[in-house]
C-alpha cells in the first residue's frame, strides 16, 4: 500500500467508510481553515488550552500539501 497523498486517502486507507470519511475530511478541513485565520496570541491561547485542537489540524495539514502545520507555535508566557 502506498502512502497516503491527502488526509481523505489516510482514512481510507484506514478503513473509514466514506460516509465518515467525507464528513471528518469536511469538518476538519474547516477547523484548520478556522485555526489558519488566527493571530498569534490566540494560537498561543489554543497551543495552551486546547493543545489537541490544534494537533488535529497539525495532523490534517501533513497530509495536504501547503497547508501551515502550525509548526512554530508556543503557548502565551503567562501559563
């Protein structure tokens, strides 16, 4: 089996059926869109508090090419 080329191919490849498939493709292609329009402070207050949030659209995004992996973000210093 090859590697999987989109997070659509991943959860096939995994077994999803695709009426799930396609409804978590669409779900969480709309949270890393929403994640993505962040600035800074408020992806440091995700990183903080809801750390698996932003994992779930760090993962989306290693699989679709040119997406932010989000990569360079740290929680605010005030934790």
């Amino acid at each position: 089996m090859n590697a999987p080329t989109s997070f659509r191919e991943a959860l096939d490849q995994s077994g999803m059926v695709d009426t799930r498939r396609n409804s978590l493709k669409y779900a969480i292609e709309n949270l890393h869109s929403s994640i993505a329009m962040m600035d800074d402070y408020h992806l440091a207050v995700l990183q903080r508090d809801y750390p698996d949030i932003l994992n779930a659209a760090r993962t989306y995004a290693a699989y679709e090419h040119g997406l932010n992996r989000f990569e360079t973000v740290k929680p605010p210093l005030d934790t």
